[in-house]
C-alpha cells in the first residue's frame, strides 16, 4: 500500500498539533508578519493579535533562522537539528516567487508505496477489495465543473513535491474562510523528519487544462488562476508526527490536516477569491448509508503527470489498515501519488459536503482510502477557525 501524496503517507490524530507560519517576503526586506504561537493539543497561548517586526525576528531568531538567509536558501538545509519537527516548531516564511510556473510543474511525487499484506483486510475490519474504477480527468475550465480543488506544493529533501487539496468553509467567518483540507502527510513527515517547507496552495491549478507543453507557454496566471496562497498556520496530529512513516497502514484513519493560507499577494479571502468552500461532514456515516464518494485531485505518478485534475466515483467499501484502528473508506480508483489529500465528496440534500481525503493506496494502482471524519477531525478544524480563522 502506498502513502500518495507527492509524497503519499497516513496520519495519526489522537492530540491535535498546530504550528505558526511566520509571514516573509522576499522582496528587498518587507517587514514579516506573524501572529501567536499555540501550543501543542492546539491549546491557546494568550493574545491572538499580529506580531510586530521585533516580536517576529525574535522568534525566527529562536528557530536559528535568519530571515535574509532562509528566502536566499538556506532553508534547503534538511540536517536533523534544522529540520523543526515538533508541535508548535512550524515556521513557513513567504518567500514570494519562490513557486514559479515551471518550478509548479516540476514538483514531483516520490512514488513511495507498500504492499497490500500491510493492511488489514482479512482481519475482520475490510470489505473485499473494489474493482478498479479509471480515473477520468475533469472538464475544464476546472471552476465551472469542480469543486473548489487545488494544489499543495512543498519542499522536502527529495525536492519539491505535490498533494491535492480542498477549500473548505469556516465555521466562524461564513463566506470568507482561508482554510484548506488536506492530508496530514503533506504537512509533516512524521517520525522520519519533520515539517515540509515553503507549502503552498494553489486553487484549480492549470484552470484550462493545458498540456505540459501548452502551459509551458501559458501565462502565470494560467498555472495559478487564483492566485498563489501561502500557509502561515497548520493543523496535524500528534501521532503523525510520533508515529507516522512513509510506508504501512499505521495511523492512515487520521490522516488529515488543515491549513490557515493568506494569498502571496492582495487581501481578500480564499472563499471570497474562489467564490465556493465546503461544508465537511464529520458524521463518519457507515458505508452503508453512503451512496457514491467522489475522488478528486490531480495525480503525479505515472501514468499521470500532475498537471491534469481527475476524478473518481464509487461506492465505498470498508478497510482496516491496521489492528486496533477504525476503519477506512475505499473505492476504486487508479490515481496515482500527488492526488493524496484531495478531497472526497458526496451530495446530501442538495449539498455537497467534504467527507474523507485521500490517504493511502496499494502499489498496483487500483484503489484509494480515506479517513472517516469524525469528533477528533472536527475539533481540528474548530481549533483553526477559533484561534485562526479571523486573522
């Protein structure tokens, strides 16, 4: 079974972990911009006001980071004493440029997999594996036939790498939210390093569906046609971040994340920029009161390229990755890694409603999980909009 992501792993989520972006520009010394630090377990930590210049050189200052330094590259040092792995150790200074068209295009997925013996089906937890469903690329131009789809693009020591990703509504600023649904294991390497670096998203990525070399030729705004958003705040798991490996089941039920995002440049929010965010539905329902998931993301990994948005659509069965774990939803479907974290949805009365995320998968390609949504990922996400979500 594989973790997809562009980098493809399960996460873990007993406690919830939350990590501040300190705001930078690359652009001939721009006065950063931050805000408070939580503590892990997504815990409170006083004022939620912005940081001034000298409060937020202090704490670059307290990660080792010098912020002239880190946007001329020094944050391509991925040594263990720099890679910052803990709760509240996320930093993601704006490094504005960085994501350039053709670096967007060249970001990869790692192709990490393992085998389907690392699940527990047979263990009395897993529905009989689906049939292969193939993934059909969506109609462009993506904002008229999708929903509010994107792409996460971060570095990691293997260079920059991809995951798909969601616009999502925020319980406290209706019609104005910056949050983003994703996979945990697009924020954080779990027990093998810590957080990815430079994350960023971009809504309906390559909006016309252009070919490699067709958007080698587009303009910029063909590649980001909303825009380019960068992270400043992140929400995980403890146990992804003690437990979670690129390889095996272990941890995959848990596996999302949340993202607070702020446009590289301008001041309206995500939602309002986009025009659409989605209600998830953390009611877990048992995939015998579901009809059929949709699958959407943009898949790296041969024989896909990543530039194209796809789709899948089945019911879904159950699967237990690992003893002692809930149970997952599976369908069938042959996205590949890069298509982890993209969301999974279903209609309901008239709505559509964001139930699981992309997480795992088996090396032959033939079928995808997600995480069932439950208490644990709802407090995630009430954690963001109440500390974040204004801001």
């Amino acid at each position: 079974m594989r973790s997809l992501r562009g980098p493809w792993r399960p996460l873990l989520a007993a406690g919830l972990t939350t990590a501040l972006a300190l705001g930078l520009t690359a652009c001939d010394g721009d006065t950063p911009a931050g805000g408070p630090r939580p503590a892990a377990g997504g815990k409170e930590t006083g004022d939620h006001g912005g940081a001034g210049a000298e409060d937020l050189a202090g704490r670059l200052e307290e990660y080792g980071i010098d912020a002239d330094r880190w946007k001329e590259g020094a944050w391509k040092d991925w040594s263990r004493d720099d890679w910052l792995r803990e709760a509240g150790d996320f930093v993601n200074p704006v490094i504005k440029g960085l994501w350039k068209p053709g670096r967007m295009r060249d970001a990869e997925d790692p192709g990490r997999t393992v085998t389907t013996k690392d699940t527990a089906a047979g263990r009395g937890g897993s529905d009989p594996a689906p049939r292969a469903v193939p993934a059909e690329r969506e109609k462009t131009p993506y904002h008229d036939h999708a929903a509010p789809v994107g792409k996460v693009f971060f570095d990691a020591p293997a260079g920059p790498m991809v995951c798909s990703a969601t616009v999502v509504k925020d319980p406290r600023n209706p019609g104005r939210s910056n949050l983003v649904w994703t996979a945990g294991h697009c924020v954080h390497a779990g027990k093998e390093g810590g957080w990815y670096r430079n994350i960023a998203f971009v809504p309906s990525y390559n909006d016309l569906g252009k070919d490699a070399a067709g958007l080698a030729a587009a303009a910029p705004h063909e590649s980001a046609p909303y825009g380019i958003w960068w992270a400043d705040w992140a929400a995980t798991s403890n146990e992804w971040i003690g437990q979670g490996a690129g390889s095996g089941g272990g941890g995959a039920p848990y596996d999302y994340a949340v993202l607070h995002v702020r446009p590289e440049s301008g001041a309206r929010s995500l939602e309002e920029t986009v025009g659409n965010a989605l209600e998830v539905d953390f009611r877990a329902p048992g995939t015998e009161r579901l009809g059929t998931l949709g699958a959407w993301g943009y898949p790296a990994g041969p024989p896909y390229d990543g530039l194209l948005m796809h789709r899948c659509a089945d019911r879904p069965g159950r699967l237990s990755p690992a003893p002692g774990q809930p149970s997952m939803y599976r369908i069938g479907c042959t996205m590949t890694g890069g298509s982890s974290g993209g969301g999974w949805f279903r209609r309901d009365g008239g709505k559509t409603l964001l139930v699981s995320n992309t997480s795992i998968g088996p090396a032959d390609n033939t079928w995808l999980a997600g995480p069932q949504l439950g208490r644990q990922a709802e407090r995630l996400l009430d954690m963001m909009s109440r500390q974040y979500g204004g801001s």
